[in-house]
C-alpha cells in the first residue's frame, strides 16, 4: 500500500510540466510512410519505417497468390503505427485488468479505418512476425467472413513465420509450438472448433499454449501437409466464407470423414515433419514497393492526431480527446482534429461541443460522416426536454438538407443520410415527395431497420396513402421487439379516423419521439497479440458484490499477513533495503531509485534521475523532502500523516491501530481473478481502497489519494511478481496509474537486517 507513493509525488512535483502534462510528439521523430495498400507512421528511424512497409507490401502479394488470388483489398484504409520501443507503445495499447496489456502488437479493426500497432523493441517475436499476424487478421475479415476463432489465429501463426530472403518466402518454418504438441495431448477437433474468444483456452496462459499451437498445425497440416493440397484448402476456405461448420467444410473439401482427417492430422503432428514451401515468382519488395512510396515527415499536429485516433478506436477516448485538442492547440487549421473532437462528443453525447467542433470541420471536410454527424447534431436542436421533435427553424432545416446531401454524395450507399433527410422533411412537413423517395431508399440500404419501415409508414400517412401504410404497419405488429410491436399498433389504430383527419396535417404530424433519429453507433473490436489477450471490455473492480457468505475482516486480516509469510516472519525483521528501476511513460526509463526502511518508523526514499536526485524521508518525528531546486521543505498536515503511516514498519500487522476504520466491502472481480474489497478510512476521513486477491489473498490493487505540496492525484497501484525473501513475500513488480501517467516500477534487489546510518532519515543539513 506505501512502497514509493510519497516519492513519486514529490518526484511530480519537481516535473509538473515535463510529466504531468501531455507531451507533444516531436516533428522530428515522426514520419510517415504511404504505399498502394498502407499508410505507415511511427517514431521508428526513416529506415525501419520504410522496411516495415516494404515487407508488409510484400507479403500482401504473397497472402494473395497462396490463399486466394482474387484477394479483397480492405475497404476502408489501413494504418500501421511503428513505436520505436514498448515505452513509447506503452501508452497506446489496449487496457487490460485496468493497465496497459502486455502485447507485442494489435490490429483494431474498424468502420472507417483499420490500426495495426507494433512496436520495434526486441523480444519474443519478431516485430515484421506480429506485423504480419496482425495484418492476416485484416485479410481474414475482409476475405473470409466469420472465419472459426482457430482458423483465424492459425492462419495469422502460419503467415506471421514468414521468412523473406531477396524476391523468395518461406512458408510454414517450423514453430516452437511444435515440440510442445508433441509433448501434450491435443485438443479433439470438435473442442479445438468450439472455442471462442471467451474460452478458457484462448485467455489463460496455461490454456492457450495449446490453442495457438494446434491452430497453427491444423492450418499447416491442411494447406502444405503430406501432398501440399492448396486447392482442396481453397476449397475449404470457400465454404467456411460461405457458412458451413469447419467439420462440414473439411469433409466437403478433403472429402473424407472429420475422423480420418483427424487420425491424420495427429499422426502428422507425432512425425513432426513440418516442411516449408519455398515461394518464387514474387516480384522483389525493394524494387516494386520501394519505389511505389511516398515518404514525409509528420507535422507535430498530425502525430496527436493519428494517436488520438488509435486510442478512440481501442476505446480509450478520455485519453484519446487530450491528444485530439493537443493537436489543435499546435496546429489549430489541422481539419481531421475537429472531426475527431466532433464525432468523440456525439458519442458522449455533448451535443453543444460537438457543433462547435463540426462546425470549423465541414466546410473542408471530404468525409462523408463528417457531414452526416453535423446534420445529426443540428437535429438535436429540435428535441425538447420532454424527448420530442416539434420542429425545425427554416436555417436548420436548409443545413441538415445540405450537409446530408453531401454524405449522400460522398457516401451513396449510407442509408442513415437517406433516412434523417427523411426524418427533416418530415417534421418540417415539406417535401414529402422526396422524404417517400429517401426513406425507401434507405430501407433498400438496410431493410432490417424497423425504425425506417416506421418512418416509411408516416410519411404514405402524411400523404394519405393509407393502404400503404397499413401494408407497412401490419407485419411490424409481429415484430419480436414489444416497443415496434407498440408504435406500429399505435399507428395501425389512426388509421381508423376519418378520412378528413387523415388528409389533413395533424395526421401523423405534431410533436414525434427523438428516438425516430437514432444515435450514431460504436462499432469494431480489438484483437491483441502476445501476452495477456481477450476483450477490452474488462472487470475493473469498481462493481461490489455483498452478499453471500463472507468472512470477517479480522479473518480475511490474518489470511493477508499469514500469505506475507506470518507474523513472526514479519515482527523478525528489523530494516528493508529495495533497489530497483522506474520507467516513466513519455518521460523517462531506467530511472534508479532506493528505499530505505528501519522499525518501527523510519523510512527514506531517494530518486535518481537525469537532472538530479529527490529525497522523501521520516526519521520518527519529522518529515521532510528535498531536490536541488527547492532544498529542503518541512512536511506538515495531511502530508505528514501520510508519511508516517508509510513508515510504518510492520504496516500490515496493525490496520487496525494506523487506520480508524477497517471494513469488508464485498467480493468483485478484477480481470479475471475474484477479489475482497476492503476500505481502510484515515483519521481525516479519506478512504484507501485495497483489493485481496481471494486465492493468494496478497495485495492486487490499491486505490488511494495522495497530496505532495500543490499536487493532489488519485491513484491505483497494482502488484505483481511476488517472491519470497527471508520468509516474507514482496512485490518485484508494480504499476502507478495515475490520471495523466502511468509509472512501472521493477525491484531488482531486496535485502533484510543490513547495517544502517540512522542519521540516513534525518533532515539534510
């Protein structure tokens, strides 16, 4: 709960301007890269900027002439982020259990655009292999619809092991996963075919070891297998595209009995001989794609941009909109800025914000939603508290008609342009001709849309058209959804007026629901490569579960000093040394520090860092902190309070005693692992929350608020790595998520009962 908070904050304190705030990218280190099919950007030097797109080019062609010739370029573009190193990726990667997730790299697909996110740092794998994995999911999704989850990460294993040389490929080199199938039972191939993204087997790194691995032997088995049978695997591609189980597309394409393939299959996989295909006839990457390159540098503006947009797509959109308005404040003529902002807001429903945005991007913009979403939010401005739409000003009507008119050029097949131009000239009760002509021409554009098959009714009943309408309204009485089951009803019995009310305008017309324009929606997922994988859609911790049977917090206080080592082990120390390093996200890596502990409560932080070294301590009865800038500042108040209760040797023996109140909130879940919620309350009322992981009963989180001199900040630490020492466990491994950084602290060195100076802890003179 203590180790390094204090030093952290007073080390804030010294930097508020380098660290606390949001960094902008040098123009100098940002580059882009663009060819026929990609648009490459990084940090990464010039040259392994241009090698990322020339190899991703390459193996393009390559994807192409072994799957399928006729492969289907993604239609919508995509967008390769090379990071230099995993600190500069660190910041962009996709949450997971609340930190950034331990992956060499992701593609995030998209409805406008894709990502593909690597960085350059080496380690397991090499970073031309993820990229190619993550681009395999891309021609997957385009290529081949509702690919099976094991066919997906098979493919994207097979081809990420692609090995260049000159205008050749290897396809199919063997895997280390080879000798680990041989080692272990494999999945039957009914199991392997049923697993899915919220399988055991694809999340725990226990379980899916195996997943991956017989994944990537099937896919190598069935394409390049005892008679390299290509086009009986196209075949089977052909028919997985077009919806048929993977036991009927195997049976259907190799012709023989899911049974025999995979008596086959394992006996391939005991032989282990796992030949590569040798690939010729590939035209040379550094002639070709070399040359169909236009390479530039990144304004400072753009790099915001272009990271604001990868982490709106990954779902990280607070810290997505400081790097958008970072953007605008360096660059403020830079158009795609405003869209983001603009399109963020509507999302968050900020509708005042997002006109303001909108407005500064339509008159350039060339992007269809860009138009879309201004008209959506001019109609907003009709909708009163009570949820419905009277009607619109003359102004506001002509501008939605004319920014919809644009998406509808931009974009012809967008059926929700058609349908709001609809919806104005409805509620405006004009043109209604063209309102008929536009809501049909949405519903052919989507004819599912219930909303739009009510609209059409309306607008025939507008018109008198009652036979129409009926015909419209009647099958949507039987619709599954109660809520379209009611309005059509609802509708269907207005029929039943008199001819005169019918032709007449109050005829469907008056105040109509808000809920006829429906918000924009949020649509694409994240696929993560290496380490912790699954959803960004987490457990956080923050929902608490009560009740059931729970123990008491003097029981669940003992399990947690008994996981420690005991509370003889603990009373048996007399002073703690720790050595280790901090990596600053966007600041700095490797920094040193130390921390110096004596019982009952005396402790001394020191951070080393590039411009010079910060000093926290307690000698007992005062504190203090120094930095060479500001010399030596008493601590006094709630500052105080809290380095004494962090110098608290033996902490976890007396909550009790340090803490007024100590209570059991309930049980929840952090990831995946269930855990006890327990809030420890100060004397002065503020509440440290602590997370217990509820089979090793150690420390998983802690959520706490610090003040150091002008700075407050609320932060959640998690600890990881522990190991044993001296019969106690301690954490090797911790991660400060603070609002605007995010602090990873690794221990190299613990020691116990070493000759100490007192004098250590005292006031510098």
């Amino acid at each position: 709960m203590k180790i390094f908070i204090t030093l952290l904050l007073a080390a804030l304190c010294t930097l508020p301007s380098r660290v606390v705030q949001v960094c902008p990218q040098s123009r100098d280190n940002w580059r882009s890269v663009r060819t026929n099919h990609l648009f490459v950007i990084g940090n990464a030097d010039a040259e392994n900027l241009r090698q990322v797109a020339v190899w991703l080019e390459f193996f393009h062609r390559a994807f192409g002439r072994i799957v399928s010739r006729n492969v289907i370029d993604s239609s919508v573009p995509t967008t390769v982020i090379v990071f230099r190193d995993d600190a500069s990726f660190r910041p962009f990667k996709p949450l997971y259990q609340g930190r950034p997730a331990n992956l060499a790299g992701f593609f995030q697909p998209g409805d406008d655009v894709n990502y593909i996110a690597i960085s350059l740092d080496p380690g397991d794998r090499d970073p031309f292999s993820t990229a190619f994995h993550e681009y395999v999911h891309l021609h997957v999704r385009d290529n081949i619809p509702d690919a099976p989850l094991w066919l997906n990460e098979g493919l994207a294993e097979l081809y990420g092991s692609l090995q260049f040389s000159g205008n050749e490929a290897l396809l199919g080199v063997p895997l280390p996963y080879l000798r680990f199938l041989r080692q272990h039972e494999l999945l039957p191939l009914t199991t392997l075919f049923s697993i899915g993204t919220n399988s055991e087997h694809y999340n725990e790194d226990d379980k899916s070891g195996i997943f991956y691995g017989q994944s990537w032997a099937l896919v190598h088995y069935l394409m390049l297998g005892d008679h390299n049978r290509q086009d009986q695997f196209k075949s089977f591609l052909n028919r997985i595209s077009q919806g048929d189980t993977s036991a009927k597309a195997l049976e259907g394409a190799f012709g023989a009995n899911l049974n025999v393939i995979e008596q086959d299959f394992n006996a391939y996989v005991r032989r282990g001989d796992f030949t590569p295909q040798r690939l010729g006839g590939v035209d040379d990457p550094l002639t070709t794609a070399y040359t169909a390159m236009q390479r530039t540098s990144l304004s400072d503006g753009e790099a915001n941009y272009y990271l604001g947009d990868l982490l709106v797509h990954i779902g990280r959109e607070t810290d997505a909109e400081r790097y958008f308005k970072q953007a605008i404040a360096i660059e403020p003529d830079f158009g795609p800025s405003y869209e983001a902002l603009g399109m963020l807001s509507i999302r968050q429903r900020r509708y005042p914000d997002a006109r303001k945005y909108l407005e500064k991007a339509v008159s350039s913009s060339q992007n269809f939603l860009i138009h879309y979403y201004y008209a959506y939010v001019l109609s907003r401005d009709g909708v009163s508290p009570a949820g419905k739409i009277s009607g619109y000003s003359r102004e506001t009507a002509a501008a939605m008609r004319e920014h919809l008119l644009r998406s509808i050029k931009l974009a012809p097949n967008y059926a929700p342009s058609y349908y709001l131009l609809a919806v104005v000239n409805f509620v405006a009760d004009e043109r209604l001709d063209e309102a008929l002509d536009m809501v049909q021409r949405a519903r052919k554009l989507a004819p599912s849309k219930t909303s739009y098959a009510l609209l059409h009714a309306q607008i025939e009943m507008r018109r008198a058209d009652t036979a129409a309408a009926r015909q419209i309204l009647e099958p949507l009485t039987r619709d599954s959804d109660q809520s379209v089951r009611t309005d059509a009803q609802a509708l269907l019995e207005s029929l039943g007026r008199t001819a005169v009310s019918i032709q007449s305008k109050s005829a469907g017309a008056g105040a109509v629901s808000s809920s006829m324009i429906s918000e924009p929606e949020k649509t694409g997922s994240t696929r993560m490569l290496g380490g912790e994988a699954g959803s960004v859609t987490i457990n956080d911790g923050r929902t608490i579960d009560s009740s059931g049977s729970l123990p008491t917090i003097d029981a669940l206080l003992n399990r947690y000093v008994d996981a420690l080592g005991g509370a003889a082990a603990l009373k048996a120390l007399k002073n703690r040394v720790t050595r280790g390093t901090m990596d600053i996200v966007g600041h700095s890596r490797g920094e040193a520090f130390e921390m110096y502990e004596q019982a009952p409560n005396k402790v001394l932080h020191v951070f080393h860092e590039k411009d010079g070294t910060t000093k926290v301590g307690f000698n007992g009865r005062v504190g203090w902190d120094f930095d060479k800038t500001t010399g030596v500042r008493m601590l006094k108040g709630s500052e105080l309070a809290q380095l004494q209760i962090d110098a608290y040797f033996y902490g976890p023996l007396e909550l009790k005693k340090n803490f007024t109140k100590v209570t059991l909130a309930g049980m929840s879940k952090i990831g995946y692992r269930d855990v006890y919620v327990i809030d420890l309350q100060h004397a002065a009322g503020t509440v440290v929350r602590v997370y217990l992981d509820a089979q090793t009963y150690l420390l998983a989180r802690t959520n706490t608020v610090r003040r150091w001199g002008p700075v407050s900040a609320s932060v959640e630490i998690y600890y990881d790595d522990w190991r044993e020492v001296d019969g106690t466990k301690q954490p090797f491994s911790m991660t400060f998520s603070f609002p605007k950084l995010t602090v990873s602290v690794h221990v190299d060195e613990i020691r116990h009962d070493v000759a100490l100076d007192p004098a250590i802890f005292d006031r510098p003179k």
